[in-house]
C-alpha cells in the first residue's frame, strides 16, 4: 500500500490518471535500466522512487499529442 506521496496529492501532479502511471511506470524502467545510485540508497523499490520524484516536482509528467 502506498502511502507517501498521498495518491490523491500525487494524481495533480499530472494531465490525468493514465498519464501518470505510464509516467510512474517509465521512470521507474528508466531508475532499473540505469541501476540508479539515488534509488539503491533510498532503500524503495522503483515505482515509489518515480512516484516520489513526481511528487516532489524533480519529474514532470507531461502528454505528447
């Protein structure tokens, strides 16, 4: 269960629901192809790491049309 960042927080964060967890789930496959210093010291698993840097701004979801 994810509980930080608050998921109704976090949707904001983005255009719309899809949105962000296409952006969750890119940037969670980019932090594992890369093998992230950042995301091994943290101590979380991919996806809470992606859906931390969207919360705090360090990422941006944005759509492409």
């Amino acid at each position: 269960m994810m509980i930080d960042p608050p998921i109704d927080k976090l949707i904001k964060k983005a255009p719309c629901r899809y949105a962000l967890v296409v952006g969750i789930t890119k940037r969670a496959k980019d932090l594992l192809d890369m093998e992230s210093k950042e995301l091994e010291e943290s101590g979380l698993k991919a996806v809470s790491y992606a859906a931390k840097e969207i919360y705090d701004g360090k990422i941006k979801v944005i759509v492409n049309k």
